[in-house]
C-alpha cells in the first residue's frame, strides 16, 4: 500500500487563480483571439512558418501575427504533412498559447503548517536545486535511479543533457501505452518497424481494412487526408469496430466485430487466403519463410468457428478474405497505432504483418512503402562513460523502455532503486493506466521534476514544477524523421515567451550548467541550429524564411525482380518466428479469447475525438468551446434495459468498485454493441488549476485499473476493464 501523504498532490494555489484572473485582463481571453480568427481580412505584421504540437504529428503551421499575437495559425501550403491544412485541433493552438491557466513560474514544493504548496521561486533557485538533488541521489543510490519520462520532440535537449550525465533509463508512453505492440510485431517479421508517420500508401489503396484505427476522429492530418484521397479514389475500405466509427460510415462493410476477438478474424483470413491459394505465392515463395508452419497454426481458423468467437457472419468473413486475393498488392491491412487493446497486442499485429506479406503489398503501391530521411547527418553529443545500469526489461523483445515497468520498480526497488522522476511533457497519471501503481510509486521516490505548459495533474505530485513556453514560442531540435517526401522542418518562434517560463533548450542549457557540464551546449540555440543546417546543405535564415525543404518523393516501391533482404535472422519475412518460440512464445500468432463482461457490466472502450489531444486540450478554451466534455455512448436497448435515459449525467463504476470521480452524459446510440460502452479519452480532470476542464466529463484513465501486459513486450493492454452505472 502507498506509504499516505509522503507526497500529497497540491490541491489549489491561490496564487495561480489570481494570476488567471490578471491573464484575463491582459488577452481579453478569449474574446479578443476569437475576434481576430473571424476577421479574417486582417493583415498579419508577420507570417512565421513553425511546427505544430498540439499533438506528434508535426505538420508545418503558419503562426500569423499582429501586434505580437498569435491570432491565426493556418496550415503550411508547401509542408508535405500539412499540404496547406491543419486539423481543427492545429487550427486552436491559440487557445494553449493564451490558455489562462498556463504554468507561469517555476514552483518548488514548500510545507507550511503542515500543509504541502508550492511556493513561486526563481530558475536560479529552482535549476539549483534539481542539480543538487540528482548529485545526492546518485551518489547515494547510483545514476540509474533517476528515470526520465517523456512524450513529444522537445525532450531531446535533456535527453542529451541526462545521457552526458550517466542517466539511462528513458521512457515515453508512446511506446508500450500505445504503438509498441505494432513497432515489435513488424520488426519480427520484416526486420524494421513501420515508423511515424507510417509507411503505408493509404492514398493509393485500393482496399483498407482497418482494425480500430478510427481515421476521421484520429486525426492525424496527413493519415486522414491520405483516407479521404483514397475514398475520392475508389478504394474499398472495411472498418472491424464494435462501434460505428465515423470511418465506418465511408465503409463497404462495417464488421462490428466482438471486443478482443480480432486476431481470430485476421487468423481466419490468413487461412483463406491460404487454403484457397488466392495469396501471392511468387513474392512468399522468393521473400518469406515459415508458410508450412504459418498453415499449420492457422489450420483451425475456419471462417465458422470465427464467426462464432467474433460474431461476424460467416458470409462476411469470407467475402473479404476474397477480396483480399482479389486486390492483392493492392490491398492493405492497416498496421494500426494506438494497439495495445488486451495484452495480445503483438501477435494481433504480427497476424496484420503476416497478412500484408501475403497480399504481397510490400513495397508496392497502396501497400506497405519505403520512407526516407532528408539528411543523415545527426549532432553527435558525448555519453557519460561512468552511467548508470543499462535498464533491462524483463520482456524479451521490449527494445525501449515500458512506462509500467519503472512505475512497478519504483515500488519494487528491484533489481535497484529508482528514486527520481524527471517527467517532460507527459500527464502520467492519465496516460499509463492503473492509477493506483502510479501513485504508489510517486510515494516511492525522493524526487520528482515535471516540465510543462499547463498545470495538468502530474504537476501536483512534483517537487519541482517547470513551466515550458509552448511550441508558439520557441525553438526546437530540427525535424528530420523519414517520410515518404524526404523533408526537414523547423520549428521557431512566432512570439516571445510568455511570464516567466523558457523554452526547453535554455531550461536544459542553464540545467547543464548547474549538473557540471558547461560545455556541453552552444551558447545559444541559432548557432547550435544553424551549425547542423550548415552540414544539410543549408542554413538557419533558409529555414526561418522557408519552415520546410524538402526533396522528390523517394523511391516508395521495389522495382521488379528487384531482390529484396529484410533484417531478420533468417535474410526473408518470418511467417513463423523462431525467436518467438525460442523465447516460449507462440511462432505463429494463436487466439486466446479475451475476459468475458461479468454480468451487469459493459466493456470500457475508449478513443479520440477530432478536436482533442488527450488531456493536453481539454482546457483549450477554443477546442473546449467545440466540445466541452465526452459522452458516453451506450447501446439505446442495452441502455433502456439498464434504466438509462438519453442525456443524463452518471457515474461510472468498474469491475474492481473503482468509482469514477465526476460524471458523464449518456448518449443512447445505436452505433455500438450492446456489450460494450465508449467513451473520448482526455477527460474528468481533477486538478482544478485547470479552470474550465475541471470535472468535465469522464476519465478513462480513472477506471483502467487492470492492465493486461504483452508477455512479449510489455505493453498494457487497457480494454479488459468493466464498467456499470451509478446515479450516486
Ligand atoms: N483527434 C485526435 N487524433 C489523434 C490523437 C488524439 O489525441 N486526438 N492521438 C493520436 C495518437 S497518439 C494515436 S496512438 C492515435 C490512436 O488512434 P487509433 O490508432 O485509431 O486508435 P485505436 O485504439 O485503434 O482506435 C480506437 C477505436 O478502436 C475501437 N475498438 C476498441 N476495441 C476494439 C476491438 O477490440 N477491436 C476493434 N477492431 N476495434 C476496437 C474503438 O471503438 C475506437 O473506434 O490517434 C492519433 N490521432
Ligand atoms: N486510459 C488511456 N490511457 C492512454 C490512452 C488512452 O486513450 N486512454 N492513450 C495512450 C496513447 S495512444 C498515448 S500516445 C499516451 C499519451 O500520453 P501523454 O503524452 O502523457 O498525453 P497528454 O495527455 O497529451 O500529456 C501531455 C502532457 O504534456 C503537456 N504539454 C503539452 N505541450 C507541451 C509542451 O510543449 N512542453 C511540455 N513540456 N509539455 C507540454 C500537456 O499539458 C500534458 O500534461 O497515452 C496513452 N494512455
Ligand atoms: S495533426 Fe493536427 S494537432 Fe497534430 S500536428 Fe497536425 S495540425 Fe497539429
Ligand atoms: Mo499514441
């Protein structure tokens, strides 16, 4: 049990509300940004291209500014993730910049009375005594126990910082909250991961199935400008959801498959394309290993007893498993993103892998592609020779490090201490699941650093609060990811920082100073830009002016006859994994039914909404306006049968008797299965320095109090909980 009130969450400053109430006065909020998006004859003084982080996705945005405010943001025409669009989310990134509540000074952790506050401090004081805590901690217990948590680009400047330092062990909830399942999956069978953004040629498909992957509500702004070309195109696309999702609306079939059962429905088309040798057996025979085996194990996967694990109708399942032979190369199994669903979460994807190989779509077009990287050239920084434990995970195959799996050594000790967080950028009480564990741990540890723009829960469990001017006001690393249009991107300024809160670079940069390794950074950050541009071939006043370069479309397909050696073990694509069975797993992917609903309960199903990002909007007065809280769709006679009325306001109670902490609207549909219920995550937030997301709607988070793991690679499957309803 948590050791209670080691590490009490700061309830309420008074400092903070009366500072928002100032804000107000200054921005006119949010009447005076509002004003200005409607007029939209304004001129702006200037227009400065940028990269968005309203979420990963990293389009080019053009901040336009008058009087030295932001009042329209709009996409980059010539940046090949926006092609001159944003999403609605990118449209509101105003709404962080002058979000009233932002995190203005940095805030040490004081008790008075009794009481834990935080108590304003300078960065001086602040930065002073980070350095002096991780000297003493690592003395004490080793450089490996200090954790690093992070989620977004801006994070890299303390990772090299921390790295020079000996710290080792960093995590981000991207990977085993989100895609590492897929990333794992892939690597086994083909030797590379699909990579962000994926390296899939959705817009030349000639028929998508997607699993979940809810394009049009997640809103990745190229993945969804991709679907829609698609669908101008003609492609046939199949949606698997229990739910009608808005992609299911522009679908031919849409398969309201039961909750957990997809990897039977997959196994199951793996066995028609098999048994009917409608396959590609040229590219099999020349490319992959393991078929025999691969039939072998999906020898049971019989279209009737799917139906009868997934409740799709026999006729559907074979009526696209044809169709998949039928389109062939052409076809494509989207690989999907956010996949850990129920702990099977790898051989789910390893089945889509699998599938994909046999359409043979691989580096052909409308299937899977080749991206590439405008430039190779990386900054090389020094690595401490005297660090810290290489973290080992205890899942074979997780090649970056589990969130969960710090949480739970937190608690553990074991193999070692871990004894201070250093969280960037990322909400953890709502993003890692088991709530429980988190705090548990948060009561472990000596110290805690949280680096953020707003003051979003995870804050108030810190030591030490530092406020992060967002992305509108600062610089960052260089963006020089793969793509299918090889492009090299900047991040700047529009405006200057507001309050007192610094940009990443300069907070890492004063950080370093402080840590003993003052020469580690450029002295200012345009040099330092400017100095790695120089050696792609450009310079930082081509960036600042153009935001983008980018080079032709690289080659996305293999040529004919061309020979092709993957990465695995064997040279070909693994159909049945050796290094899966060596390590006790199953080598070619078996289904294990998912936990039934215990009676009087419905399965918790959660997703996106087109204009949020997680938590990090919910207090975006412009989005929030859109939608100011989430719903809760239940199935209109499932609902009447429980007593539910359409628009009422209920708690939720899950299979452990966790109550969640606010209320939510029920919203009668008849868009989703009676057994299970869905709701938008990033809701139901609780610290109340969030003025207008306070209690609005439902955490999911609340209620994900079991996490079905992957053996494989630790990633936590969140869809095996339950919920009922209380009206008190
Ligand atoms: N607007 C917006 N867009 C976003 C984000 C955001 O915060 N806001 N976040 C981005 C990020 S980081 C990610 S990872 C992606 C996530 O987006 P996706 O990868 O699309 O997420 P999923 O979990 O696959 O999608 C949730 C859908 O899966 C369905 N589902 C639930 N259980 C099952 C099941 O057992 N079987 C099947 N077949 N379907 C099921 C749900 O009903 C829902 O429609 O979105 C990205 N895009
Ligand atoms: N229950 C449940 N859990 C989930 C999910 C779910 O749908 N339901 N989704 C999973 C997925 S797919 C993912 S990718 C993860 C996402 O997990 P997180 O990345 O933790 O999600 P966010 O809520 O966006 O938290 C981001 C934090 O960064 C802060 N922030 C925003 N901009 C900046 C910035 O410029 N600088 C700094 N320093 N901070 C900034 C925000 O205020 C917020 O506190 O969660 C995973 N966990
Ligand atoms: S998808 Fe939307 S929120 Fe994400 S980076 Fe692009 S414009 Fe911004
Ligand atoms: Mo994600």
């Amino acid at each position: 049990m948590a050791k209670v009130n080691r590490r009490q969450f700061i309830k309420i400053s008074s400092a903070f509300l009366a500072s928002s109430a100032a804000a107000s006065q200054v921005f006119d909020w949010p009447f005076q940004v509002k004003n200005a998006i409607a007029e939209e004859f304004l001129t702006a003084d200037r227009i400065v291209p940028t990269t968005c982080e309203i979420c990963f996705w990293r389009c080019g945005v053009d901040a336009h500014v008058r009087d030295e405010k932001v009042y329209k943001l709009t996409g980059q025409a010539n940046h090949p993730l926006s092609n001159g669009r944003l999403c609605p989310r990118g449209n509101g990134g105003q709404g962080l910049l002058y979000d009233p509540n932002r995190l203005r000074h940095p805030l040490i952790r004081v008790t008075v009375n009794g009481k834990p506050q935080f108590r304003k401090t300078s960065w001086d004081e602040a930065l002073t005594l980070i350095a002096e805590r991780f000297q003493q901690i690592t003395e004490q217990y080793g450089t490996e126990s200090v954790a690093m948590f992070s989620h977004g680009f801006g994070a890299s400047f303390f990772k090299t910082l921390f790295s020079a330092y000996g710290i080792r062990t960093f995590s981000a909830p991207s990977y085993a909250q989100c895609r590492g399942p897929r990333t794992e999956a892939f690597k086994l069978t083909y030797g590379h991961a699909v990579g962000s953004p994926e390296a899939i040629d959705v817009a030349n498909s000639k028929y998508l199935v997607l699993l979940g992957s809810h394009l049009g509500e997640n809103m990745h702004n190229t993945a969804v400008q991709d679907f829609s070309k698609a669908i101008s195109r003609g492609c046939k696309v199949v949606v698997v959801d229990p739910r009608y999702s808005t992609a299911a609306s522009k679908a031919e079939h849409w398969l309201p498959i039961k909750p957990g059962t997809d990897l039977a429905l997959l196994r199951s088309w793996i066995h028609i394309l098999i048994n009917e040798k409608i396959y590609d057996v040229e590219f099999i025979e020349n490319n992959a290993t393991g078929l025999e085996e691969l039939w072998e194990g999906v020898k049971d996967a019989t279209p009737e007893k799917t139906y009868a694990l997934t409740g799709i109708p026999v006729e559907q399942i074979v009526a696209v498993g044809r169709d998949l032979g039928r389109y062939g190369s052409s076809a494509l199994i989207h690989p999907g993103r956010h996949v850990t669903w129920y702990g099977d979460d790898t051989q789910r994807e390893r089945a889509i892998a699998i599938l994909n190989a046999l359409l043979g779509n691989y580096q052909m077009p409308g299937g899977l592609i080749q991206q590439e990287k405008y430039s190779s050239y990386k900054p090389k920084f020094p690595v401490a020779r005297n660090a810290g434990q290489q973290f080992k995970s205890r899942y074979p195959f997780a090649s970056s490090v589990p969130a969960n799996e710090i949480v739970e050594q937190t608690i553990s000790a074991d193999p070692y201490p871990v004894k201070s967080w250093f969280v960037y950028g990322t909400n953890l009480i709502h993003s890692l699941g088991d709530q429980r564990a988190t705090m548990e741990a948060i009561q472990n540890l000596d110290f805690m650093v949280a680096v953020d723009v707003l003051p979003a829960e995870i804050t108030g469990y810190a030591d030490v609060v530092l406020p992060e001017c967002t992305y509108l006001e600062r610089y960052d690393d260089l963006d020089n990811r793969t793509y299918r249009i090889p492009y090299l991107a900047i991040r700047q300024p529009a405006v200057a920082p507001l309050y007192d809160s610094k940009p990443g670079h300069e907070i890492a940069r004063l950080l370093s100073m402080k840590m003993g390794l003052p020469d580690l950074f450029e002295a200012d950050i345009e040099t330092y830009l400017d100095k790695q541009l120089k050696e792609m071939g450009s310079s930082l006043s081509e960036l600042k002016k153009s935001g983008v370069l980018k080079k032709e479309e690289s080659d996305l397909y293999r040529k004919e006859g061309e020979m092709l050696r993957f990465k695995t073990p064997s040279g070909k694509i693994e159909l049945a994994s050796q290094r899966l069975k060596d390590a006790g797993f199953d080598a070619v992917p078996q289904y294990y039914p998912p936990p039934e609903n215990p009676p009087g309960y419905f399965r918790m199903l959660y997703g996106r909404a087109p204009m949020h990002t997680f938590g990090r909007t919910a207090n975006n007065r412009v989005l929030g306006e859109l939608m100011p809280e989430n719903e809760l769709w239940v199935n209109e006679i499932a609902g009447h049968d429980m007593k539910l009325k359409h628009g009422e306001y209920v708690y939720l109670v899950n299979q452990d008797q966790v109550k969640s902490r606010t209320r939510i609207k029920v919203r009668l549909t008849q868009r989703i299965r009676p057994d299970a219920v869905y709701l938008v995550h990033g809701f139901g937030h609780t610290d109340p320095r969030m003025e207008f997301a306070f209690r609005r709607g439902v955490s999911d988070a609340d209620l994900v109090t079991k996490l079905s793991v992957d053996p494989i690679m630790g990633g936590t499957g969140m869809n095996n909980n339950f919920v009922t309803f209380s009206r008190t």
